[in-house]
C-alpha cells in the first residue's frame, strides 16, 4: 500500500515569490524615490507627476525586457544542454552509465549500489536522470518569457502605482514627506509578507528593505535638492 507524502517545502515558492518580490519592490523604490528627488528640487507638482508617470513606464518596460531576455538565454542554454545530452545518450550509452555512476559514487554510495541505481533510472529515463543528476535540470516544464515579461511589468507596475498616487492627492507643501512615509509603510508590509511566506524571520525582511528604501529616497532627495538648490 503506498502512502502519499504531501509535505510542502517553501522552497517550491522561491520562483514565483522571487519574481513578485522583486517587480513590486523595485516598482516603489525606483518611484518613489524618483518622485522624492524630483519634489526635492521644488520641481512643480505636475512636472513630479510627469516624471513619476515617465518612471513606472521606463521601469515596467525594463523589468519585462530584462525578464525576457534572462528567460529566454536561460532556456536557449538548458536547451543546448539536453539536445547534447541526448546525442551523448545515443552515440555512448555505457560512457553515460559510467558518468552518472561515478555522480552517484561522490554523492555517498557505494559503487554497487550506485551502479545499481544507475542502471535502473537509465532504463527509466536516461536523459532524466542525466538532466537532473548531472546538469542539475529540474523542472522541465515549458519555459515562457512572454509570460514572464508580463508579470515582472505588471508587479513593478503595481508597486509603482503606489508612490504615485500618494504624490496625486497629497498637498504639494507635504509631498515629499507623504511619499517616503508611504513607500517605506508599503516596503515594510511586502518586506513582512515576503518573509512571513518564505518562511524567514519577519524582522529581518522588514529590517532589510526598510534600510535600503530609506537610503535610497535619501540619496535622491539629497540630490535634488541640490540641483534645486544650484538652480
């Protein structure tokens, strides 16, 4: 009688935590902190919503080419490796055996078993076994960099939906301190979120992209209010 083992590891998350983490993050922090050195300069509050409006454009459509192209030169490489792998399979089956025995050997069997092993996942699945052995290929669900695109946009467009907002309806005179205390309250909850479903210690999530928001909308603040002040 065989058991189902239904025990779920965080790990099955990092992907797509990764990616959402990564777009909404870099959606308030690169705008935020874009709007704060912007209002610094005592730039008028159109000319803030303009630039703000120009950042989340530039960003979301730089988060979705850089999203596309590392998926799809990842996926042009994993390719690369299997159709080799395949070719090695079919000219050397005994020098493949050999190989994913000796991987087995390192690992910690003793070369009976490991062969043993060998033998019996190659003539399961050869490539398989090499593929996730050797090469340390997993997953081979079908890669879509289109669709990563779309989402590393769309979670950057989110995250920098928020900073602007708060400069839309936040009286000019408090503009700059309503948009940093916003976007450091947004990065706090997603640093506390992301940590809490990874399963990390919340403070140190919170901690982490509490610091660096701060001193990122700092640096640009300092900045532009320097060239406002050069001005």
């Amino acid at each position: 009688m065989s058991v189902f083992h239904g025990e779920q590891h965080r790990s099955q998350r990092i992907g797509w935590l990764r990616a959402a983490v990564l777009g909404a993050n870099d959606g308030i922090l690169s705008t935020a902190s874009l709007v704060v050195g912007v209002a610094a300069s005592h730039a008028a509050h159109q000319n803030i919503l303009i630039a703000g409006v120009a950042g989340l454009v530039a960003g979301a459509m730089s988060m979705a080419a850089g999203e596309y192209v590392s998926v799809s030169s990842q996926a042009d490489t994993e390719r690369a490796d299997i159709d080799r792998e395949r070719r090695e399979l079919a000219t050397d089956q005994e020098g493949e055996k050999k190989e994913l025995t000796g991987i087995y050997i390192r690992r910690g069997l003793d070369a009976d078993l490991a062969k043993k092993v060998a033998d019996q996942l190659m003539a399961k699945d050869a490539l398989g076994a090499h593929l996730r052995d050797e090469l340390g290929i997993t997953d081979m669900a079908p890669v879509r960099p289109v669709q990563a695109a779309l989402t590393s946009a769309l979670t950057f467009s989110v995250g920098a939906a928020l900073p602007l907002l708060v400069a839309l309806v936040a009286p000019a005179p408090r503009l700059l301190a309503f948009v940093t205390a916003a976007s450091l309250l947004s990065l706090v909850l997603l640093g506390a979120v992301s940590s809490y479903v990874g399963g990390a210690r919340i403070s140190i999530g919170v901690l982490r992209v509490a610091f660096w928001g701060a001193f990122a909308m700092a640096v640009t603040a300092g900045i532009g209010a320097l060239f406002g002040a050069s001005v």
